[in-house]
C-alpha cells in the first residue's frame, strides 16, 4: 500500500457491508492518519508503513504535505479492510466449527444443521 493506492470499488463495498454488520475492525483511525500524514514520516509510522516512513522522506518537501494524507488515511482503510476480513472469516469459522459439534453431538437435525450453516454463511458474508 502507497503511493495514494486506495481500495477498489469491490472493496470499499466489502468494508461497508461489513461495518453494516457490525463486523468492521478498526485497527488504525484513517481520519487520524490523514492528519499524521502532515507530519514527516509520522503518517506512515501510524499506519504500519514503515519502509515508506523512510523512502518518502526526500520527497516530503515537494510533495508531502499534499499527498501524504491521502496516502496514510489510504494505508489505515486498507489495514482496517484487511483486519475487519479476517476477523470476520474467524467468526466465521468458529460459528461453523460449533454448528459441526452440535450435528456430530445429534443436538441437530441435518435440516437444522443445513439451515444453521447457510445462516453462518449469510451473517459473515461480505456482501
């Protein structure tokens, strides 16, 4: 992520649905690190961008305080769209497993089990 690269279309709707359900993790406030992008270095550091933090830096003078916000508010919507997937296909997956357990355990019934799955799959799907 750099260089003013922001999630495609897919995504950003993805990243909606998810917040619609509740499921959208925030690792990193993209507002916040649009405002650190202002500063030296300090917009990347926030967003997880180390390598960037460094590499970017002869470029700051030119072009830095214009462009450098939108590229770390970018890098934190990606690190949160990135982390809001996989935190929703761990829920995902541990509402499944515990679906199988009840099948195998014969608490129920296989049309049960097989309406409880496809609801599993509904609740975690990213769209």
């Amino acid at each position: 992520q750099g260089c003013t690269t922001s999630l495609i279309e897919g995504q950003k709707q993805e990243l909606a649905t998810y917040e619609a359900k509740g499921l959208k993790v925030n690792e990193r406030n993209e507002a916040l690190a649009a405002g650190l992008g202002i500063l030296p270095m300090v917009g990347y550091f926030y967003s997880g961008n180390y390598v960037l933090a460094f590499t970017t830096l002869p470029l700051y003078p030119f072009l830095g305080p214009l462009w450098m916000p939108f590229d770390t508010h970018n890098a934190a919507q990606a690190r949160n769209y990135y982390a809001t997937r996989t935190h929703a296909q761990f829920l995902k997956d541990q509402k499944l497993v515990e679906n199988d357990k009840k099948y195998e355990d014969k608490t129920l019934t296989e049309f049960q089990y097989i309406r409880a799955q496809r609801e599993i799959e509904r609740q975690y799907a990213p769209y």
